[in-house]
C-alpha cells in the first residue's frame, strides 16, 4: 500500500468517527470499510494499472466524507475534502481530478462512462448482495428518520427497495454479476414474496371483514341461540314430566295387579272392586295421556327444489328432509346459506314450530297432571266410601 493511501485511510478514519453525526447510521465509518474491501475485491478481479487503482482507493476511503458537512450534496463536499487534503500532501492535480471524478460517480443515478467509475459504482452498491442486506437497509431507513429527510413506513421502505432492485439498480462489473447477482436476486424474491404474503393477508382480511359486514349481528345470533336452547330445555323437562308420570302410574299399575285384584276372587272383598277400578282407570288414562304428550309426531321427510326456491320448506328440521338423498339435501344447504333472508326465516320457523310442540306437550301435561290428581283423590273417596259401607252392612 502505498504512503498516500495509508494517509487517506489514517484522515478518512479520523474525520468520520470523530466528526461525522451519530444520527448517521448507515453512511458511517463501518459503511465506508465496507465499500473500501468491495473495492479490493474489485479491483484483484479486473485489470487496471497501479495508478488507476490507486485512484479507487482513495474515491473509496473519501466518496462519504462530505456527510461531515451535511447530506445536501455530499459528493460535492466529499470532492472539495479531498481536494484539500490530497493539495496539502502534494498529490498531483490530475490525479486529484480523476478522484473527484469517480467520488462523483456515486450520485444515485449517474451513468458510469469508465471500469473505474462501474467499480466504485459496484462497490458502493455491494451490500444488495450481500445477506446482510435487509439489516444494513433498515439503518438507512432509520437514517433517514433520524435527519428528518424521510421517514416510511415498513410498507412503504420495502416497495422502495423493490423498486431499487428490480428497476433502478444494475450491477456493471463482471465480478459484481457473478458473486453478487445471484444473492442480490433472493433478496429481491423475499421483498416480493413478503409484499405478495401481505396482499394474501389484507385480501383475507377484507373478505373476513365483508363477511363479518354481511353475517347476522352478533346480537341476532345470540337471540336465536338463547331462544332454540331454551326451547330445547323445556321440551326435555316436558319428556322428562312425562316420564316420571309413566313410571309412578306403571308402579301403581303394578302394585294393584299384584294385591288388590287377585283378592277381588273372594266375595267377601266385593265391595273394593268399583275403588279399584276407579283407580286402575285413572292410572291407566294418565299413562296414556303421557305417552300421547311425548309421542313423536314426523313429517312426510320429502321437498321439492320448488319449495326451495320459494323458501317454503325449513330444512333445519329433521322431518322434512330425512327421505331425501344426500345430493338433494346438499344441494338445498347451498341455495340455504347463499340467502340470508332464508336463514332467517328457517331460524324463524325453527322456533315457530318448536313453540307449537311445546305448547301441545306442555297441554296434554296439564291435564295429564289434572286427571292424575283427580283420580288419586276419586280412588282414595272411593276406598274410603267402600271401607264405610262394608262396616255398616257389618
């Protein structure tokens, strides 16, 4: 290395970590060794002379110097740095010229007109290949933030970087095209599949909230929940009335066959025959009228795709589709759910239909509880009067 590049080196170092505002991030010190050992790499890969190298590395070290003084026209500011340096340690004006000329090369959208100016281009534009890139990117956004040049938004920085990648930015040197395209291209394929995976996201979004838009509220679902289990629980404690109403009439049934009736073969037990028979009657009525409130009551199990059509059939009842095929039923569950109207009134009919069979339930229950009571007080009267009289004829 030669004198001059280790003084440019031992100046650019000294001025950047001791001058250059913390707010700068990404165009530091760090960033100016990164662009200096791309350079090298560069350069062992291409044919320049000793001179021509030694103007990169220089443009190299010093291309982000003027960042001292201000972003605005930093090239400017980093040309006019090192023509003052490099004067004061007599380097031939020439050859300060060709440095100037190649810092000024790295303007973002400068044309290179020379291997020198498409190295330092290349170099300075290195980190698109690298898999540090999105981290050394992020810095610059906050950069960026921190100056008050920009700020973006995460979505935003990302279509930046794509429109950089894939539009703005092309690699010039064949060593650049060879080691660094190929990472420069998978982290362009990230940026697009992260912008893609975005869109799958918002678009899922959209129609969870168009279909949240288009569903019953909230306060409808919970009206018919509420309203069909409560349907449901009253018509199982009307089963379950009706139930203990067969098992307390089928025991009294039971104890009359076992004790009384077989004593009624004696004459002298003649006067226990009409209390008996009032008693076995009403227990036997009862029963029946229990097992008439929780008798089943199906339909005819069949519709037409007119009643579909005209949402004249409720097909959230067993009754009316349970000697249907599977295809026609699912067939009717489709043309269901695409109208919410349907819905509705099914859900409507559902709880009509459900309150007619309570109704009916809870009526013959009624009386069935009525006729058991007053058959238990006639049998007891009846046994009472029974028992009088045979102690009178005594």
């Amino acid at each position: 290395m030669s004198d001059i590049i280790e003084k440019v080196e031992q100046f650019a170092t000294n001025l950047l970590a001791n001058d250059l505002d913390p707010k700068y991030l990404y165009h530091n010190l760090k960033h100016t060794q990164r662009i200096v050992k791309s350079t090298i790499k560069l350069l062992d890969a291409n044919n320049l002379t000793a001179k021509e190298k030694e103007h990169l590395l220089i443009a190299a070290w010093l291309h982000d110097t003027g960042y001292t003084q201000g972003s605005e026209n930093h090239e400017e500011s980093s040309c006019k740095i090192a023509r003052e340096f490099l004067s004061k340690n007599s380097y031939d004006s020439e050859d300060i010229k060709k440095v100037e000329t190649i810092i000024l090369a790295t303007k973002r959208f400068h044309v290179p007109q020379s291997l020198s100016e498409q190295i330092i281009r290349d170099a300075d534009c290195s980190h698109f290949g690298q898999k540090s890139y999105f981290e050394t990117a992020e810095y610059l956004r906050e950069e960026l933030a921190l100056l008050g040049i920009a700020e973006f938004s995460g979505k935003e920085w990302r279509d930046a970087n794509i429109e950089m990648l894939d539009k703005e930015h092309t690699f010039h040197t064949d060593y650049a095209k060879d080691n660094w395209q190929e990472t420069k291209n998978q982290n362009l394929k990230s940026l697009i599949k992260e912008k893609k995976t975005e869109k799958e996201i918002a678009k899922k979004e959209q129609l969870k909230a168009k279909y949240k838009n288009e569903s019953p509220d909230r306060g409808i679902q919970t009206l018919f929940r509420v309203t069909l289990k409560n349907h449901i629980t009253l018509s199982d404690i009307a089963d379950t009335k009706a139930n203990i109403l067969l098992s307390v009439n089928a025991i009294i049934i039971s104890v009359a066959l076992a004790n009384l009736i077989p004593k009624l073969d004696n004459p002298s037990n003649a006067y226990l025959v009409y209390p008996t028979a009032i008693f076995v009657l009403f227990s036997v009525v009862s029963m029946l009228m229990a097992v008439v409130a929780t008798r089943p009551n199906i339909t005819s199990g069949k519709f037409t795709k007119e009643d579909v059509e005209n949402k004249k059939v409720n097909l959230l009842f067993f009754g009316n589709f349970h000697k249907m095929s599977l295809v026609e039923y699912e067939w009717a569950i489709q043309e269901l759910v695409k109208d919410k109207e349907y819905i509705y009134s099914s859900l409507t009919k559902d709880l009509y239909f459900l309150g007619l069979v309570l109704n009916r339930k809870y009526k013959i229950l009624r009386w069935t509880y009525t006729v058991f009571m007053v058959g238990i007080i006639i049998s007891v009267l009846a046994f009472g009067v029974a028992f009088h009289f045979n102690d009178y004829v005594k």
